[in-house]
C-alpha cells in the first residue's frame, strides 16, 4: 500500500487519510493566500497532503463524511481551515508534479525560458483538469463548457479569453513542440520559442472561469510537488517568481530537504526557524512537543491500513502489539545476572558498612523478577558512581534509602533498565511507544516497522481466527531490529557518498555505545548523538570552498545525512559558556547499534576528529578506545 500511494483511489485515499496532516494548515493565520514550502525527508507524507487538497478528494471527503466517522474528521478539519465549506469543497487545488524531464531542460535552456514555457503549460492544463473534477465532468471532454478570461498584459502568451478547450490545444501545442526540440536539440543558439515570465501562476489567480450556472466562485491554491527533481538553476528561478509575484492565491510547494543546500539545512538561521513562517519541515514539526500529537496521527493512519487488509476486517491493530515482558522465559538469565551483579558490588565495597543498606534492601525485595533485577542494576551503577568520587568519604558513613532514592532519578533507572536488557538479551524495542519512536518522525518509516509487525500478526489471525494471540515483545523487538538492519544496508544505495556517509555513522554509532554502556552511565540514559560547536558550523556553512577544501567531503556527507533524516540537527544546546549544535541519530539507528531512544545525551567532537570518523569507520572508535585504556 505504501508503494502504491499515488496509484490507489481516490475513494480508498480518502478512506485512509490521517486526519492528524492536517494541522500543518491550522498554523497558517490565511493558508490559503501566500507561498508555502512542505519540506521532508523522503517518506514524510508530502505528496499525500496535497493530494487531500485537490477537488475529487475534497468532493470525496464532503460526501462519505455521513457514512464513515474517520472520513467525518477529515471533513470537519478540512471544514475549519475553509477548504470545505457548508455547501462543498471551497478550494481549487491544481497539482503539478515535476519530473526529471525538467531538469534535462537546464543543459541547454538559457535563461530558463523553456522551463517556463513548459510550466505555463502545465499550470493551465493542471487547473482545466481540476475544474471539470470539481464540476464532475468528464476531462477533457466537456472543456469546452467553460470559459476562462483575465486581462493579460501587453507581451502575456496565455490567450485573454478562450474556452478550456482552446487552452487545452495551446497547451498541447507548447508540449508537442517542447518534445520536437527534446528529440532534436542542436545547439543552444538553435532553440527558439520559451517564455520571458511565469504567466502561469498570474492567469491562476485571476482568471475568471464560468459555465452555463455562472462564475466559479472558489479559494484557490496552487500546489507543486517534488520539487527537488528541478536543476539548481531551476528551482531558484521558480521559487524567485512565486516570491517576487505575491499573487493574491495560495502556492503550497512540497519538496525533498536533498533539495537544500548545506547553507539552507546547517544554518543557524534555518536550526532556528527564524525566518522561516512559511516553512514546514514535517519531521521538525511532530518532533518535541507535538510528539503525541504525531502519535496519534500515524497511529490512526496504522489502524485504517490494517482494516482494509484482508481477513482483518473488524479488528484493531492495537491490542495485538503485546506490552508486556514474557518475564519466565527469562528466569535464568535474570537470576544468573543477579547474582553477578551482587557479587561484583560486594567486592567493589569492600568490608565497610557505607553500601549495607543498599545490600540488605536489595536483597530484601519480592515481587516481579525484572523490577528485581533492574534494582540490582540501578545499585551498581550507584555504587561505581560513589567509589569514583572525588570527594573521598569514611567507610563508616553509610548510605540510607533516602539518599538511593535521591541518587538515582529517571534518566538512571532507564540506563539502568537499558543495560539490564542488553546483558541479557532481554528485548527492548517493542510496544506502541516504540514503535512511535523509532520513526523518527517520519510517517514511511513508521508504516515501514509497523507493515513488519502487521505481517506477522495478519499471518498468526489465519491460524489463531478467533482467539489471535498478541505478538511478544521478543518478536516485536526482532522485526524491528530486522527493518533497522535492512535500512543501514541499503544505505550505500540510497546516499549520495553513500559508503562514506554509511562509515561516518558507523562511527558514530559506535562511539555513542562506548559512552552510553560506561559502568557508571555518565551520559543516562545514553548517549544519541554528537555535536560541533557553532565556531565549527560557522565554519563549515559560511567559508568559500577553497578555504575549506579538506572538510568540504565531510561537510557535504553531514548535509546528505540530515536531508535524509538520518541526523536530526537541533540547536541552543550550552555548555560550559559555549554553544552546540546536536546531530541525533535517527532512531532506527539507535536501534541498529543497541542504544536507547530518549534525547538528550550527546558528546562534543571536533571536525577533524568527524573527518577521521568518516575516513575509517568504526575503526577509528575502536583504535582510540585502546588508546584511552592503555
């Protein structure tokens, strides 16, 4: 289904949208007058929001609203942002999609002025095709029922006056002879026609259009998607148009961040959103605050996937995702590491009484096997932590119950939890939580690890139909370990540098293992991600090339990793006196490399030191780690 995305029905669209997409438009004041840019990584559900926005799924939303109640909140949102109204759909959202036929164009188009004769083109037939859907006419049949007038200016090259079939022969008229030059080329001098403005976008917002019931009165908004397929020059003269132009419609533009360049996506004024209020980068957007928020949304968008599927029909996904440790299984494990962990804080006290209490509660508690053992975990950790201070104490101080209690905290008892599970191969990554966080705040990569966890439990429904059992939070945790390694495999395939890029994670991973799993968890819950200072950043976004020749391979790896999402940058973070950028692993490699999946912990790491990483790999780690311990 994720595959066939743009193919599926518009009714099935419909059925199966996420009603939690659209409070991207509950934050403009007027989303409907103005240029609005919808960023992602690949996966972030772009295309499926414009899509929602053109007129045969608003038609769709308006009439199955009564009959399905997961259609009614769609209708209802679409309702408060006035893209429906009491009487229908309100908005007429044309779609144009680029592809790499433009980009094959910039070779040869001075100017772009070929680029934009196309675009003209495609940006009257987009807006025909939209207003027969809207009309529910057959296209391009019934063009010639409706009219289309505007004043053009003295030089304009779309007709003043015309029927939608007179445009629609114009239009074809600029494609067959765009494909007569694309068969025949020459030289640039050669090439003759193109257009000097962007008339399209000026004829969208002001052409008057009526049939026979009269003038279509409606919002209008102009949606282009995929934009990073365009030629660099391409993309600036176009988003320069939309921008220099401010006509009084809406332009909504969804594109890759690979679209971005390393000043666009690194820099300080792009980490802090300055700027930037007609910017929505999705991933940002449901990250932080808004996490459950996200949750809900993709979660909704799970259910209504599983009850299409076949031989689910009636059931929810949820309640078959177990929550819950298989703890008996486990018994030999956890009794084994108990043990150890009680004899390996035994010799670390010694023979004086500062540990006795902690010693005597810990061996006093009852209950549940695991909380035992995550106890014995969480004093351990206490105790390296104590006997490493540089404040030395008397043996005779004893340490009460209180002052464990005030030692420990919530980031310790998850480090604790977190190595308890590792040591014995407990799972880790399993729940509705987790399956949340390691999206990353990426709606494919969601569906991604939830589609492997939805297979499995579809295939125990055909033998357990009528009492299907839940799946364990083992089997959860290697699916999603299996989806985790199959992504860091294909990495190389999907990134440019991608083997470079593949070894620089590698390291870090790395790395961020070494300071997640120190005896004492420092860094608890763990260690995610690296930083550089803003001096570095600084450095590596605003010097000419030739300054910085040798980082400019790191610098564009870094860029490739956050366009991809695989880095998440975030910034203000201080430390002493100095400001950081963080780079977070994207959590599906957390998982890849056994590390938990809060935020927060992260370490300071020179450029010279990432340039080394990426040069070597997880060698470089492991070469400095003996260094350290010799």
């Amino acid at each position: 289904m994720r595959a066939s995305q743009r193919s599926t029905s518009d009714d099935e669209f419909v059925r199966l949208f996420g009603v939690g997409a659209l409070e991207v438009i509950k934050s403009f004041d007027d989303p409907w007058n103005g240029l609005v840019f919808l960023r992602s990584a690949p996966g972030g559900g772009k295309t499926t929001f414009l899509r929602i926005l053109t007129p045969r799924p608003l038609k769709l939303t308006d009439n199955l609203a009564d009959q399905h109640q997961q259609v009614k909140a769609t209708r209802d949102a679409l309702r408060e942002v006035g893209a429906i109204g009491r009487d229908g759909p309100q908005l007429l959202g044309a779609m144009v999609v680029f592809t790499s036929e433009y980009k094959e164009l910039s070779a040869f188009d001075r100017g772009n002025i070929l680029f934009r004769e196309l675009l003209n083109s495609r940006i009257v037939v987009a807006t025909l095709r939209s207003v027969l859907e809207r009309a529910e006419r057959q296209f391009p049949d019934d063009l010639d029922q409706f009219s289309f007038e505007w004043e053009p200016e003295s030089d304009a090259t779309i007709p003043g006056r015309a029927t939608g079939k007179e445009l629609f022969t114009w239009a074809s008229r600029i494609e067959r002879d765009f494909y007569d030059r694309m068969d025949d080329l020459g030289s640039p001098a050669s090439i003759k026609g193109g257009h000097a403005r962007l008339d399209g976008l000026k004829w969208f917002a002001h052409v008057r259009i009526s049939d026979a019931q009269g003038d279509m009165e409606v919002k209008r908004v102009l949606l282009m998607d995929e934009l990073q397929t365009l030629a660099s020059p391409q993309r600036a003269s176009l988003i320069e148009f939309i921008t220099n132009a401010r006509e009084q419609c809406g332009v909504w533009i969804a594109e890759r961040l690979e679209a971005l360049t390393h000043k666009d996506l690194l820099s300080e004024g792009a980490l802090r959103k300055r700027d930037y209020e007609n910017v929505v980068q999705l991933e940002e957007r449901w990250s932080g605050t808004r996490t459950k928020s996200y949750t809900k949304f993709v979660e909704t968008i799970a259910n209504l996937r599983a009850a299409k599927a076949d031989g689910f029909e009636g059931r929810e996904l949820f309640p078959l995702i177990g929550e819950t440790d298989d703890i008996p299984s486990l018994e030999t494990a956890l009794t084994g590491r108990m043990a150890e962990i009680e004899a390996e804080v035994v010799k670390m006290a010694g023979v004086g009484p500062r540990y006795s209490n902690w010693l005597a509660n810990a061996r006093g508690l009852s209950g549940n096997l695991l909380e035992r053992a995550f106890k014995w975990q969480l004093l351990k950790i206490l105790v390296i932590r104590d006997t490493r201070r540089t404040q030395t104490s008397f043996d005779f101080d004893s340490l009460t119950l209180d002052e464990f209690g005030a030692r420990s905290g919530s980031g310790t008892d998850r480090a604790a939890e977190h190595f308890l599970r590792s040591d014995v191969g407990a799972p880790i990554y399993f729940g509705r939580e987790s399956l949340s966080a390691v999206s990353s705040s990426n709606v494919d990569q969601y569906l991604e690890v939830a589609g492997a966890l939805f297979e499995e439990i579809s295939a125990k429904i055909r033998f357990h139909r009528d009492q299907p059992v839940p799946l364990t939070a083992a089997r959860q945790d290697a699916l999603i370990r299996g989806v985790a390694k199959d992504r860091w495999d294909g990495l190389p395939r999907r990134l440019p540098r991608g083997v470079e890029a593949r070894r620089l994670l590698e390291a870090i991973g790395e790395y961020c293992r070494q300071q997640t799993f120190r005896s004492s968890a420092p860094y608890a819950p763990g260690v995610t991600g690296i930083a550089i200072t803003m001096d570095d950043r600084k450095l590596i976004i605003d010097s000419e090339d030739a300054e910085i020749s040798h980082f400019i391979r790191l610098r564009d790896v870094m860029t490739s990793l956050v366009s991809h999402n695989l880095l998440m940058p975030r910034l203000d973070h201080r430390n002493n006196g100095r400001e950081y950028v963080v780079f977070y692993l994207n959590r599906l490699l957390c998982v890849h490399f056994g590390l938990p999946l809060g935020y927060g912990g992260w370490r300071h790491q020179t450029l010279k030191s990432l340039l080394h990483w990426q040069e070597a790999g997880a060698k470089a780690i492991a070469v400095a780690e003996e260094a350290t311990l010799v």
